[in-house]
C-alpha cells in the first residue's frame, strides 16, 4: 500500500483527507506542526508528502528545503488561493507540484496519483545525448560523468528533452505531460524547472535551448549548441 504523510495544522481537513485517501487504497500519516512532520518525514519511508506552506514551528518553505537535503521522495504542496510568490518559492526549494486551498478531494488525488505515476516509472534502459546520460529505472542523471542530483519532476522534464533531443518540446506538452493539465499564460513552473535543471547541469554547454514563444529543444551535439550560438549572433544582428 502506497505510504503517504500529510503535514498540515488543520486537523479537520487532515482528518478529512485521511478518510478519503484511505477509501482510494492510501496508508495515510498525519503530522500538524513543522518540525515534528519533518522528523517523521525523514524518519519514515514515505512514497510522497502532501505539505502545507502555513505550519507552526517551521513553515512548509523551511520543512522542504531540509528535506531535499537529504530525500528526494516526491512533495506536493498546499498554498493559499493566489498566492503565486508561494507556488514559486515551493517549485524553486524543490517541490514536485503545487495544489491551491481550498480544493476538492478527487483533485488533490488526481495530483497524488500523477506524482506516484512519473516517481514509479520504469522504463528500461539508459539514454546518452550530447554528454548527458539518464537512466529510467534508478532515475539517475550523469553529466560528463558527474552525478547530478534532481527532482522528480526535473527528471521527467529532462527524460522528455532527452528522449525527443533535436526536437522542440512545447511547454503545453511538458504541461501535460508533467501536470495533466495546459499552460496558462502566467504559469511559469515549467520554465523555472527547466532553469533549474540548467543550473544543476552546470555546464558551459547551451544543452537545453529555448525556443521563444514555443518551448525547448535538447540539443543533440555540439553542432546544434554552434547553431544555436549562430542564430543568437544573428538575432544580435
């Protein structure tokens, strides 16, 4: 049975949510406050955490950012309606997905299960483009033979770029692919993610390039990292 903890202070939504999520097949964890929730976290083998911003102790921002020094279970985050600065904050410190309150049950499960589906992947075989090598069924990416450590969904991400290297990739089809659903024009998660993995990277190299207005293109070889320097000259022109 999937193994999840939530970590939220409102312990009537929890209560709630554990009901729930137990009828659909789930082994449900409850923590209310901050610190506690990050003690159970790393000390329990959890498939993925559901993790409120607004925590006593120590808020959901703090609680991830520990985490991810030392796990990389996937973590879906709960913000306040409209609250963009939270989702942006949460993506950068390295959560997996984002849920705005209030919310219905049936949609924080959909988002649970979409997690679990690219965290559970097993696709066989490793993939190496352009000095950058994945592997689907540990979800390890080497670059120029050095580990890189990422997120579950910069791994998705990456897995994409590299699967379809030399082809641009939409950012609606890395929306989809990543969140079952379409980009809006002020969603940027997609794009921050994909800064990351460029940083993460740590290369000289212009690996992922962006396509302005369309999305992004993993590039195949040094050529096409020369042509794209091309048509950045000639675009300066």
């Amino acid at each position: 049975m999937v193994r999840l903890l939530i970590i939220d202070d409102d312990t009537e939504l929890c209560a709630l949510l554990k009901e729930f999520l137990h009828r659909e097949g789930f082994f449900v964890f409850l923590e209310h406050d901050g610190a506690a929730g990050l003690e159970r976290a790393l000390g329990g083998r959890f498939d993925l955490i559901v993790l409120d911003v607004m925590l006593p102790t120590l808020d959901g921002f703090a609680v991830l950012k520990k985490l991810r020094a030392k796990s990389r279970v996937p973590v879906l985050m709960l913000t306040a309606r409209g609250e963009d600065e939270d989702r942006i904050v949460g993506l950068e410190v390295g959560a997996d997905d984002y849920l705005a309150k209030p919310f219905i049950p049936r949609e924080l499960l959909a988002r649970i299960k979409a997690i679990l589906r690219r965290a559970q992947a097993t696709a066989t075989g490793r993939i190496e483009v352009n000095g950058v090598m994945i592997d689907p069924g540990t979800r390890e990416v080497f670059c120029d033979q050095r580990r890189v450590d990422i997120t579950t969904l910069e791994f998705d991400i990456l897995e994409v770029l590299v699967r379809s290297a030399g082809q641009v990739v939409s950012r609606d089809a890395l929306m989809e692919s990543m969140y079952n659903r379409k980009a809006t024009p002020f969603d940027r998660s997609i794009d921050m993610h994909v800064s990351h993995l460029r940083k993460k990277l740590e290369t000289n190299r212009s690996l992922i390039k962006t396509v302005r207005g369309i999305g992004y293109q993993f590039c195949r070889s040094a050529e096409d990292e020369r042509g794209n320097d091309s048509q950045k000259g000639e675009a300066a022109r």
